[in-house]
C-alpha cells in the first residue's frame, strides 16, 4: 500500500504540496481535472483552496476527492524520505 497523505497546501496554478505518511513530500498538478465533470468546479480558486485532508486523501466540500495512490504515483516529488 502507498503511503497516505498526512497534509495539504494548495499552491498557485492549481497545485497541491502534499505531505506523506512516509515523510516524502510532493507537488501534484490538478490542472489536467479541471476539464472532468465534477472537478470543473475546482477552477473557482477561492474553492480549490479550500481543500482539506480526509481518510488520507484530498477532498473539497463538494465531495470532490482524489484516489490517494494517484496522488501518490503522480506527484513530483521535492523532498523524499531519508533513510534511517
């Protein structure tokens, strides 16, 4: 199982800054879910930068989340977790 995400900073462009579970820290781009039914909503920038950690996921107030793995796989990561 991939790490979860522990916290979450909205970022310019319609990115996240994503803290995991195992230390590793992440950007993911949301840029290409806003053409997709019930994202579209995010591109209100007041919304999007409401999102909130939830059960080790992202989700907005409108039930809009996003699959913790992809969140995962996807992110570029910034910061990975050092080896004890």
């Amino acid at each position: 199982m991939n790490p979860r995400v522990q916290t979450v900073e909205p970022l310019d462009g319609y990115k996240l800054r994503l803290q995991f579970t195992n230390g590793e820290v992440g950007e993911y781009d949301c840029t290409p879910l806003l053409d997709f039914g019930v994202f579209a909503e995010l591109r209100d920038v007041n919304y999007f930068r409401q999102v909130r950690v939830f059960a080790g996921t992202v989700a907005w107030l409108h039930e809009q989340d996003i699959c913790p793995d992809t969140l995962y796989l996807e992110s570029k990561k910034i910061r990975k977790q050092h080896a004890a």
